[in-house]
C-alpha cells in the first residue's frame, strides 16, 4: 500500500500538463460556456422585467377604470398632472 501513492499524489498545473493548442481549446470552451450562462441570466432578467412591467400595468389600469362609484373623483392637481403635454418633434425644447 505505501509503494503505491499515485492515487494520493497532487497533480500538476492542469494547463502545464497541456499543449498549447489544448490550452487555446480549453479556453474558448470556457468562454462559451460562459457566454452561453450570461444569456441564460439576460433570460431570466428579460423575464423577471416583463413580470414586474406586468403587475405595474394591471395595477395602473385597474385604478384607473374603475367605475366612478368606486373611486373618488381626481382632485385639480391630479388632473393636471394626468393631462397630455404639449406636443413638440423633439428639437424643440
């Protein structure tokens, strides 16, 4: 059993016991793999996003249309700020 230590022997730097094109390899494998979980994660973003713009329209609309019987009528400052802007082209400020 002591004659035979290979199995409890640390190995080499990975990238030392490589060719140089085995290295290029490894390296450009690791790189998809990393660009493959950043688009995974954008996924996720992209869904969570729509989930919250979701809830955020629901919630304005349904404040918004419901009847007048449920809701309290908007006070002038309200008012105004709900009114549309002025319309410009966007070179005119």
């Amino acid at each position: 059993m002591a004659d035979n230590d290979n199995g409890s022997q640390p190995s080499a730097d990975l990238f030392a016991r490589l060719s140089a094109i085995q290295t290029i390899v490894v390296a450009i494998v690791a790189l998809f793999a990393l660009a493959g979980l950043m688009l995974v994660g954008k996924g996720f973003y992209v869904k969570a996003k729509d989930e919250v713009a979701q809830y955020l329209l629901q919630r304005n609309f349904g404040a918004r249309h419901r009847p007048a019987t449920e809701r309290e009528p908007p006070t002038r400052l309200e008012a105004i700020r709900e009114a549309p802007g002025p319309l410009t082209t966007g070179s005119v400020r």
